[in-house]
C-alpha cells in the first residue's frame, strides 16, 4: 500500500508460529501506525563474504543487549508528557542464518505475518514505559519486526509484530509490560541482508484508562499449541487504573476462539472496589452511553436489586486511586480431535476493557485508547509417535534410554528436549526411529515432523527402580567416652536382595558395640548397584563441671560458697559433696578443698574439686615512738598491717582514721582495722614518756682566795641518757664538770639526749683572803735585841702554821735583833701568804756641835750641840 501520504494504524492480535505453522501463546497489547516512504530507493547493502561468520544478534542467546531506555517523562499535563529520549544503534543482519526451527510472529496486520524463513538478527533492551517507539531504516527490500516478551530466550512470547515493503519502518508498539523485551528484526527471505540503523524510544501512553495489567496464563501453550483435553485458567489483572473524564471501570470482555469447548467455561469474577456492586458474568450487554451491544465478559452491575443489565448504570469507582487489583479469572478446556475439532483450531482469547462511559450509563466517553489483550493459541491432534522406553538399571543411574517412532510419512526430523525446553537431541531425515540412549530417570518430550510438515508430541518417561532408602534407628552411647551404641539399619528400594560393607569392616546388617562417631555402609543389590549412606551415633557430651567459688571473706570465716555450673550429660544430675551436701551449690563453708561427684540421669558421673580460699590473718605490728620529753605530745605510733584483702580502714581510740597516729602524749592507744571485706582486728599500744629531767648542781669551793681551781658539778637525773651541758663561765665548758673556776655563781643547762633542757646554779665560793697583821717591837737600843713581831692572822681556812724567815715556827716571835722578819703563813688548804715587818734600831746616839764665836765679846756668841740617833 502505497500513497503520497501512507499511515496504517491497526489493532491486531498477536501470533507466533513456530517451525513451519505450528503456533506460540503470545501475551501483550499492541496498537501501533506503520508508516511506510514512497517511491524508496534501495541502499547498496554489503554482501557475505564466503565463510562469512555471522553477525552479533545472529540468535536469540547471543541477542545484542541495548540496555535499558530512557524512563519516559511523567504524565504531568506538559506537552512533552510521557515521551522519552530516543537513542540510536547500527546493526547488520549481512552473513545472519535463520534459525531451526525458525521463531517469528504472525498477525502483524490483515492477513499478514512476519516472514518466514528469513535471516533475522536479536537484540534484547529493558523497556520501562507502555509504549516503543520503533524506527528502522536499511536497505532490505522488505522489512520484518517481531517484538518478544520475556527475561530470556527459553521463555519468550511474541506480543506484537510490524512487516511493510522496503527498508524503512517507523511504529509505535503499545500497552507493553515493563521489563526485558527481545526485538527480532528480519529482510523479507534467506538472502536479504544489509546494514539496518534503528532507534528506539520508551513512551508512556497519559491518555489510557488501563494503566498496569497483567495475563496469566496456566498452563502455557507447548509450541503455541494445546493437546485435547488441556484445561487451561487465563487470569487478567488490573493494577492502575486512571479514571480519564470521570470514567470508573466497567467491563472486561472475554473474545473467546472456536475451538475452545465452552461447554467447560468457569468464571471468577473481580472483587468489588467500592462495595456498592458486584462483578458478574454477562454473554451480552447493551451499553446505554453508546447503545453498543457489548459481550460476553464481566460487567460491573450497581442496581440494587441487579436487574440483569449493567448497561444501564455506573462501573467501579475507586476514588482515583490510581493502585487497584481486579482479577478477572476464566478457566477453558480444549476439546477431544474429531473431525469437529481439527488440528489447529482457534483456541486464542481476546480481552478488551470497557469504562462506564463505553459500556455503561456514564455520558462521557473516555478509554477508547486502551488496548485489546491477545492471546493465540492451537489446538493439536496430529498422531502422537510410538515410543518405547528402558529404565535406569540402578536408582540415579543414566544407562536409561527412550526411543521414538515417526508416524505419517517418512523421512521425519525427532527433537528430543527435557521438561525445561532444553533440546537435548535433534536429527532429521531418519526413515526409522530415534533413540536417546545414557539417559538418567525423568520425563522427555519427543516431537516428530513427517515430511507433511505434522509434528507429534509425546512424553517418555525413563523409569528407575525405587530410590534407595536407608534408615537408621540409632543408639546412642550412654556415657561420653562410651562403646555401647549401635546402628539398626533398614534398607527399602533398588533392587533386593542385599549385601553389606561398614566402614567398621562389618558386613552384617546391624552393628553395635559402637563408640561415637560417624559410620558409613555400602549397600549392594542383586543388579550390584551400591548405595552409600552414613548415620551417626551420638554421646551425651562429656558432662563439664565448672564453677564460680566465692571465697572466705576473712580468715577462719565459714562465708564461702561454690556455685555449680554442669553442662552436658543426660538431666537430671545429682550431686554429691565431700562436705556431705546434695545440693547443686554449697554454702557457708570456710577454707579448704571441696570434691562434688555429678551423677546424671544414665549414671555417668564426673568429678572435680574446687578450693575455697581465705584471706591471710589480718597482723598488726606497731614500732612505738615515745614522747620525747616528759609532759610532750610528740609521740607516735607506727602501723604496718598485713594480711586480709587489703583497702584497711584504721580507727584509733584518739579518735585518728590514718594509718599512724603522731603528736601524742603519753598514755594507752588502742586501734581497730578493717579491710575491704569488713574483717578487723584491734591492737593495742602504749607511748612512753621518760621520767622529767632534774639538774642539781654541786660546787668544789676555790681553795686559795682569788685563784682559778674552783669546780662547779652538774647532778642531772631523769630524762634520757646521755646527757649534755652547757655552762656559763667563761669557757662555757661542755663536760659535767666545769673546773678552773674562780669564786663565782655559775648555771648549767643539761639537754638529754632526746633534746630535753633543764637548767641549775650553783655558786663557786672561796675563803677569805688570808689576813696577816704583823706588830712590830722595834730594838730598844741601837745594836740591842730585845725586837719583837706578833702576827695575827685572818681569813684563809684555819688552822694556819707559821714559818719565819729565821726558822721560827710559831706565830709570834721575841728577842730579835734589828733586821727584816718575813713570816710565810700556811692554812689548813695549804694556801700561803707571806708578809715581812722591820725590827728596826734606833740610831747610835751621836753628838753635833756648832758655835760662833762673840763677835767682839758680844755676846753673840753661840755654842749648840745637837744629839742625833739614840
């Protein structure tokens, strides 16, 4: 079709055929324009060169990955509203094969499919809008796309599909389920190859009503197609609903193929979302907005009582909240083949929603955009092959095999695959059968096209004798350390009869006489298949005996304690202690060593010991200092304590909480000390003073008047020896005894040897001078010895002896001529004095005589004598 202005929109349903026109279910919405160039012109495209490899995308599994595409704008109003970015990518299907069996979607305009076989390329991109914007342009004469829903390529299903003439193609593909999507794009043949430039872009449908929904389908369609006798349920869900122009959801239309078996429909309709109505099931309504003869489906009836027909009143408002759940649920059964139902029925469903504004009483139309759902699907009843199976000799084994005949006309291609889709085998061009030989135990599905192009199915089941089944009925050790456990075994499955191997080396079916461990058993059957299984036999844990002891508090205390911790072995336990207790724990106990057996439920015991222990005695010893000085306060106690657990508290009876106790005085102190545990101890002590110091003193009197021999001696008593002295004469001499002394009065300060002063006096006396008093008797007459010299003496210390210088010893002496008498007096201290008198003589007696003579006979004259001495 071609104008000078070309625009195809078409809503289509959607098929994908598989190997030749066998059809895949497809689950999706599509709607889309095509767009096709006038008057095209063909690029130069490249050719494959010869042993070419093929491009990226040349299959499915290795799809080019373009990622995920932009997230389309939000439906906000803006112009731009739910359009995303398109971005760009240069592919090439030059030297790309087609598959076997080749994949492709039918039904992408009337009458029109994908071609089929062609050389297609894959790629796979994450689409996370409702709508892709597709544009490609090449040089292939015509142009395939396929659109395939799914994560990856064993579980894909085509939802929508474009062809047109040439190489350029521009569509939308809309109402798509976020996700992975694999895009398939393909010339028109085996040959048509060229470069191919395409964007894409992730748009956002603002203007549906059906925003998020959802096809279930179970179970899926094998090879697009469906067995006789396959029920199948098709669930369809909504989960965002945007009430355009107040249009509140309606009617859900179910378009149900020929060669489905209606006779077997089953409806669960959707649950209410405002409560004021109900979801039913109606094969025809007429909407009374459009007078549109609508049906059959589920419509929303809000006439209270129902009067069979929702057209005339609203659908389900749910506030416009746009997250909603209606579920609507239709269970089928295809019909048995007979020449009423041939090989390839329709069997697909077509599901269109309707708003009350389409089929209901609401007066303003809105949602006619939302698209219709499609699924498509076959009935089968081509003839299933023969086949023939062989089980695995042995459980688990894979020397199972199955086989398959074709039936129809040869030659015929065999696909084996297993129960994921996995093609396990595939050969073609056989006249006979197909076998899958080395097989392990399961189900394999077989399909076998004639040269009629009739594929067949069936399912071998490869069998395997019944799996091995080992069971243990242990016992266990009784003690820990034990060897009296034991394994029972019992042997189901494989293959009876049976032999034995233990890794103990026993070879009989039950052992026993076990210590713990882990055993293991080698099982043969009649076929020698083995099977090997291991059980172990368990002991109690060896009990353990552990325990916080809490000691004496003080020495020779009965306050400690022990408190048992058992673990392991069989409860309950009991208890049995040195000190004859049977309790768990043991209490008010003091020092010493402890034993507990622990006796569990099986008689296995354990004992340890435990030591409670005491602190040492608390001692006191003292070093007393006394008081220095008589009637002081400078004495002291000094205080080293041992013992008891240490953090001492002191109190003295002076009232002192320090550890010593100083400036005291004399007298009786007692202390008490505590520890950290409260224990304590007293203890006491007496400070001595020393008797008082006294100083006396006594004096050695001077002997001699005015010498230096006098003594003054100090007569200290008390106190504390030694002592020492300090006096006041002259020398302040330090002995004593201060001797050299004159006659004076002299103090002494007597320190003992604790510093301790005391002070006396004392006088140094003397005697008197010794006095002599000599009286002299002169000689009467010149050269006469009647002399004499009496002494008289004082002072001195009498008696006195007398010594004169001319040998007479008495005081006084007589008769002396005229001279010099010295007299040495001597007192009873031997001090001396010596005096001297002078017995003197008169004169001898002379005359003088003098005279003038008269002068003249005057009488002047003189005659004179003078006397002299005498």
């Amino acid at each position: 079709m071609v104008n000078d202005n070309p625009s195809i929109s078409l809503k289509h349903s959607r098929t994908t055929i598989f190997n030749y026109g066998h059809l895949i279910c497809l689950i999706g919405v599509l709607s889309f324009c095509l767009c096709v160039q006038p008057n095209q012109t063909l690029a130069q495209c490249p050719s494959c060169p010869p042993g070419g490899s093929p491009p990226p995308g040349d299959k499915c599994v290795n799809a080019v990955e373009l990622d995920t595409l932009p997230m389309p704008n939000p439906c906000n109003g803006a112009s731009d509203e739910g359009v995303g970015d398109t971005v760009s990518f240069n592919l090439t299907n030059v030297c790309a094969t087609p598959g076997s069996p080749y994949l492709h979607v039918t039904g992408c305009q009337t009458n029109n499919d994908m071609a089929n076989p062609a050389d297609d390329i894959w790629t796979r991109v994450y689409v996370t809008g409702s709508d892709l914007y597709l544009s490609l342009n090449s040089g292939l004469s015509n142009t395939s796309v396929g659109i395939w829903d799914g994560d990856t390529c064993n579980s894909i299903v085509g939802v929508a599909c474009a062809r047109t003439g040439g190489g350029n193609l521009t569509t939308t593909f809309n109402g798509l389920s976020p996700g992975y999507h694999y895009i398939q794009i393909s010339g028109d043949s085996i040959g048509d190859q060229c470069d191919i430039d395409l964007s894409l872009s992730n748009d956002n449908n603002c203007q549906n009503c059906v925003v998020n929904d959802n096809l279930d389908i179970s179970p899926l369609p094998v090879n697009g197609s469906y067995s006789a006798g396959t029920t199948v349920e098709i669930c369809y869900t909504i989960t965002n609903y945007n009430q355009a122009n107040n249009n509140w959801m309606h009617g859900v239309q179910f378009d149900i193929g020929e060669g489905w078996d209606e006779s077997s429909l089953i409806k669960n309709p959707a649950n209410s979302c405002d409560g004021a109505g109900k979801w039913d099931w109606y094969d025809t309504i007429v909407a009374d907005g459009t007078g549109d003869t609508l049906g059959p489906g589920f419509f929303y009836e809000k006439d209270n009582p129902p009067n069979n027909n929702p057209g005339d009143n609203f659908g389900d408002n749910c506030g416009g909240v746009a997250n909603v759940n209606w579920e609507f649920c239709i269970q089928l059964t295809t019909p048995t083949c007979d020449t009423a139902n041939l090989d390839g029925s329709d069997l697909s469903i077509d599901i269109t929603t309707y708003a009350d504004g389409e089929s209901g009483s609401w007066s303003q139309y809105a949602c006619a955009v939302d698209p219709t759902i499609n699924f498509s699907a076959i009935l089968y009843c081509c003839t299933e092959p023969l086949t023939s199976s062989s089980g695995a000799t042995c459980p688990g084994g894979n020397d199972g095999w199955a086989s398959a005949t074709g039936t129809g006309d040869s030659p015929w291609q065999y696909t084996w695959r297993d129960t994921s889709g996995n093609v396990l085998r595939d050969t073609s061009g056989l006249q006979g059968s197909d076998t899958l030989q080395n097989m392990p135990a399961g189900d394999y599905i077989v399909e076998v096209a004639d040269s009629n192009g009739c594929t067949g199915f069936d399912t071998v089941a490869v069998s395997e004798p019944l799996g091995w089944d080992l069971s243990f009925d242990t016992t266990n050790v009784g003690c820990n350390g034990g060897s009296d456990g034991a394994l029972d075994l019992t042997v189901n499955g494989a293959n009876p009869s049976y032999t034995y191997l233990w890794s103990t080396g026993d070879t009989t079916e039950d052992i026993s006489n076990l210590a713990a461990d882990t055993f293991s058993v080698t099982v043969t059957d009649s076929l020698q298949c083995t099977y090997t299984d291991s059980a172990v036999v368990n002991e109690s844990p060896g009990m353990t005996l552990s325990g916080s002891v809490t000691d004496a508090a003080c020495n020779d205390s009965t306050d400690g304690s022990i408190d048992l911790t058992v673990t392991g072995g069989t409860t309950p336990y009991a208890y049995n202690w040195s000190g004859g207790s049977t309790t768990q724990d043991t209490a008010n106990i003091g020092a010493g060593n402890y034993t507990v057996t622990v006796t569990d439920t099986n008689g296995c015991q354990k004992t340890t010991s435990f030591t409670v222990n005491e602190p040492p005695p608390l001692a006191l010893s003292t070093t007393t200092n006394p008081v220095s000085c008589y009637g002081g306060t400078d004495g002291s106690i000094d205080l080293s304590v041992s013992g008891g657990t240490g953090n001492y508290a002191y109190n003295w009876s002076s009232g002192s909480t320090s550890q010593d106790t100083t400036g005291v005085e004399a007298g009786t102190y007692t202390v008490t000390v505590t520890d950290g545990n409260g224990c304590s101890v007293t203890h006491t002590d007496i400070v001595d003073e020393p008797d008082s110091l006294i100083t006396q003193a006594d004096s050695v009197p001077v002997q001699c008047f005015g010498n230096s021999l006098g003594k003054a001696i100090a007569l200290p008593s008390g106190g504390t020896n030694p002592y020492s002295y300090s006096w006041n004469d002259p020398s302040s001499q330090q002995d004593s005894i201060a001797t050299g002394l004159q006659a004076d009065t002299f103090s002494v300060t007597v320190t003992d040897d604790n510093g301790c002063p005391d002070s006396a006096t004392v006088a140094v006396t003397q005697p008197d001078s010794i006095s002599i008093d000599l009286d002299t008797t002169d000689v009467t007459c010149n050269n006469g010895s009647d002399g004499a010299v009496n002494a008289t003496v004082t002072g001195g210390a009498p008696p006195y002896t007398y010594q004169w210088s001319n040998g007479d010893t008495s005081q006084n002496i007589n008769n002396l001529s005229p001279g010099n008498y010295c007299l040495t007096v001597t007192d009873s201290n031997s001090c001396t004095k010596v005096v001297c008198a002078q017995v003197n003589e008169p004169p001898p007696i002379s005359l003088a005589t003098s005279s003038q003579d008269a002068n003249c006979g005057q009488p002047d004259g003189w005659a004179s004598v003078s006397a002299n001495g005498g």
